[in-house]
C-alpha cells in the first residue's frame, strides 16, 4: 500500500472518529430524556466491554470473570458514598465522610486493580481453559459476600446513594460525564495497548513459547494486562453506579459477563474499536429494540432477547468470524481503494 494510500485511510478514520463525537456530543439535545439516559449507561457498559478485551483480545486469557471487577468497583464507590452502611460493624468506617465521586470512582478502580493483581497472581499461571474455569467461579464466590453480609452490601435489593451523590442532578449532565470517562478510559488503553507493553501482550498471545523464547516474562505481562484490565472494569462499576444511583448484585452477575462477551465477539475481539461498535448495538438490543420485538411475538413462540443476541452471535461466527468491525473496515478499504484507483 502506497505512502499516500495509507495517509488517505487515516485521514477518512479520523473524520469518522470526529463526526462519531459530534453525534455522541449533540444526542442528548435532540434524544428523548429516556433514552439518553439509556445511552448514558450503554457509554459506561463500553467501558466494561473493552477493558474485558484487553485482556482477551489482546493477551488471549480468557477471562470469565470480568464481572467480580465489576462489582468490587461499584460497591467500593458505593460504600464510600455510604459509609453509614458500616454502622454496627466496623463503626470507625461508619463516621467517615463522603468523598467526592470522582475519588470514589478512581478508589473502586484501584480496589478492583488490586484484588486483579492478587487473583492474577495466582490464577495466571494456569493455561488454556483451567484458567477460564476458574475465573468462571469467581463471581459466584464474590456474589456470596452481597448475600452473607446483607446488612452492609444490601443484599439481593441492593442500596442507593442518593441522588445528591449522582455524577450529576440532570440526565444530560451525567450523560456527559459519562462520555467524558468512556474518552478518557478508552485514550488510556490504547495508548497502554500501542506501547511496547502492549506489543508484548500481543506477543504472549499469538505465542506463548516464542514470546518466552525472546525473553520476554510472559506470567509478569499477562499479571499486568489482568490488572490494567480490572482497574477498567472498576472504574465502569464505579461509574455506573454514581450514574444510576444504586448498586446491587446484577453487577457481578452473570447475564452481564454473558453480555460483555458477546458485545466484544461480536464486535470484533484485538481491535478495541470494535469492542466499542459491538458493545453499542448490543447493549441497545438488549435494553430497548428487542425488549418490543419480543413483545409481538406470539406466547406460544418460547424467545427472548438472549435468544435473539445468541442467533445473533451464531450468525456473526458464520458470516464474519474476525468480527463486524474487521468486516466494515475491509469493506470500506477495498472500495476506498478501488475508487482511488479507477480516478
């Protein structure tokens, strides 16, 4: 491909990229309240999505329990936020004063980096599907303490932090604020994922034995793309609850692990772009367009909208196994190409 081609390709991308903000920027005056409010929430879900490719895409450990992170961000936020709820049993905790959401959003990040670092350590030694098992129980295993200690996590209902500590009083402001932390999560992986460590992290995953051959610590990178990727999904859970106010376990759960997945198959798994394109239309399935279809559909006809996402998926692995966004984009170039060359 020619210097001026290539230069013609990054010019179209960055032009898409920019008209894709200025859509994402103006939505919220011309959309419903309600679904901005939904498109809010499907920007913090992407967060989720592409920190889960991270370590998936780019490392190639399959991570089934990206979920715990999940949880362990958003309950951190919410019981800094709450503190109150520790009345009774830890009462130093119980006096301390809310900080601000933006801390508590980088706190429920940490807290999730570090139980990464320490389940990282330990899980990643293990190869191929032992290690998606055991991930796969993990949210099992942390789901249990909502349960066991209701009177501080809340239980199976959860708990709210009250409207005074949302990222913002109106919905368009949290909006915003939630498209400013999607930015600012997704320039951050990539920059990580464009650097040296994230050459290496492609080199553990197309081969593991080569990639130790040239010296490289293949446990030490897959540790850190295992931390960078919960301090991620901390982050999104943290998010997610100072944007709807309340926590409860369907933020370890696994119907949300089973949506992440398919958000960034189907999107595109290594290419973090499509993860995001993935993770849109997924989440806007499952939470508004397929909520009506299934709606008309007769009683008699057993569907739902898993159902739907899974034919959805089955179809994506026949017709484009590299995924929807690899699929456009080879698309796009073969035509820009050949309109450059029939000029």
């Amino acid at each position: 491909m020619k210097v001026s081609e290539m230069r013609e390709i990054g010019l179209k991308k960055l032009t898409s990229i920019l008209i894709l903000l200025l859509m994402a920027v103006v939505a919220p005056l011309v959309l419903p309240e309600a679904f901005v409010y939904l498109l809010g929430l499907a920007l913090l879900f992407l967060i989720l999505v592409i920190s889960w490719d991270v370590i998936v895409g780019y490392t190639g450990q399959v991570n089934l329990g990206h979920t715990v992170f999940v949880g362990l961000g958003a309950y951190t936020a919410a019981l800094l936020q709450v503190p109150s709820r520790f009345s009774g049993t830890i009462d130093f905790l119980a006096s301390l004063p809310s900080p601000p959401p933006v801390v508590s959003i980088l706190a429920g990040g940490i807290v999730a980096a570090i139980f990464g670092l320490i389940i990282g350590v330990i899980t990643l030694r293990l190869k191929g599907y032992y290690f998606a098992l055991v991930t796969a129980i993990l949210p099992l295993v942390f789901m249990q303490t909502v349960f066991v200690f209701s009177s501080i996590f809340g239980g199976e209902e959860g708990f709210s932090i009250g409207l005074e500590r949302s990222l913002a009083a109106s919905t368009t402001l949290r909006y915003y604020y939630a498209l400013v932390i999607l930015i600012v999560s997704f320039i951050i992986i990539r920059f990580i994922l464009n650097s040296e460590i994230g050459l290496r992290f492609r080199a553990v995953r197309d081969d593991e034995e080569l990639a130790e051959a040239i010296g490289i610590d293949v446990v030490r990178y897959k540790v850190l793309s295992f931390v960078i990727s919960s301090f991620f999904a901390g982050i999104g859970g943290a998010a997610i609850v100072h944007y709807r106010i309340t926590v409860s376990p369907d933020l370890y759960d696994i119907p949300l692990m089973l949506l992440i997945i398919l958000a960034a198959v189907i999107g595109g798994l290594g290419t973090l772009y499509g993860p995001l394109f993935g993770g849109l239309i997924i989440y806007l399935l499952k939470n508004w367009w397929l909520k009506g279809v299934v709606m008309t559909l007769p009683e008699w006809l057993p569907i739902n909208d898993e159902v739907i996402l899974y034919i959805i998926l089955i179809a994506i692995a026949v017709l484009a196994p590299e995924g929807i966004w690899d699929k456009v984009k080879n698309i796009l170039e073969t035509a820009s190409l050949r309109t450059s060359k029939s000029s």
